[in-house]
C-alpha cells in the first residue's frame, strides 16, 4: 500500500503539465495537504543503554535541537519500535559535572557515563551502544555557543544586594 505522501507526489506530478483551472486548484490542495505532513525528526546520533531486566534507554540527538530540548530520552520495552516511549528532554550541560571525573568526554559520552555510573545493581546496565549518523553536525552542535542553539540571555536581579558588603 502507497503512502498519501507519494500518492499526492504522483498527483501532482501528472496534473503539473495542464493549465486547466481545476488542475490548479487541485494543485493547490495538495500542496497545502504536504505542508501539513508530519516530519520525521533527523537524528544525527544516538546512545542505547541497555538493561538487565531488557528495558533500553535510548538518548537521541535531533537536528533541530535546541539548548533546552538537546537530549532526547525514550524506554524502549523489547524490540519492538511501538514501546519506545518519550521520557523527558534534557538540556546540553545534562552531563557536565561528571567532566571532571572524565576528562575526554562530551555529547552522549558523558550521558553514557552518568548512566554506567548511577545505575542500579538491581537493574545495572549490560551493554551500551553508541551510533553517529551525522559525525560533523553533531561536532557542530556540542561545539556551538549556546545563544546560537537559542538560549536566552537571563540575568537575576536581587533587590538589596547592590549595595552590600561582606
């Protein structure tokens, strides 16, 4: 069975040579209906830990990706590509307080070694894994600046710390 996708390609491609008016219009709704299709996020790498107890943590990283939202963190239950669920979103400093610790880690490394380290004995973690998809964005993304990734500049004011000596 054809995706609505190629059949509105094939559509649009065979009505593109006429100049009836109908074609037009016809062309114009399915132009509109392929704006309003859902886009598979690109992933330029990902990072599967997986557990004792069969559960994997999968940690993406999207092209779109923002500062806030650059982790992607889903559970998958088995194999199957229908029980992988979205946990949460975390930011890009998630792993940097273990950089001390390991020195030549960054991007999902330290993720992997936040993982390696807290996990549970109950549920300790059997094997992990670790694919780039795209090697030279996801070396643009964990090198770029922050308010290039859309970080807003914040700055706290405290009222009555202005004039205050210690």
């Amino acid at each position: 069975m054809q995706s609505t996708f190629t059949q509105l390609n094939r559509r649009a491609d065979r009505i593109t040579g006429s100049s009836n008016r109908d074609t037009v219009r016809e062309l114009a709704e399915i132009m509109i209906k392929l704006e309003d299709a859902p886009v598979k996020p690109v992933i330029i790498a990902r990072l599967v830990v997986i557990r004792q107890n069969g559960t994997r943590t999968i940690v993406e990283i999207h092209q779109d990706s923002t500062f806030a939202s650059f982790y992607h963190f889903y559970r998958q239950e088995g194999k199957r590509r229908s029980t992988k669920k979205l946990i949460r979103r975390g930011c890009r400093n998630e792993g940097m307080p273990l950089v001390g610790l390991i020195r030549s880690c960054s991007g999902l490394d330290t993720i992997a070694a936040k993982l390696l380290l807290w996990g549970r004995e109950s549920n300790a973690v059997v094997d992990t894994k670790f694919y780039i998809f795209k090697k030279r964005l996801y070396r643009q993304l964990l090198s770029v600046s922050p308010d290039q990734l859309g970080l807003a500049h914040t700055t706290v004011y405290v009222p009555g710390l202005r004039g205050m000596t210690s």
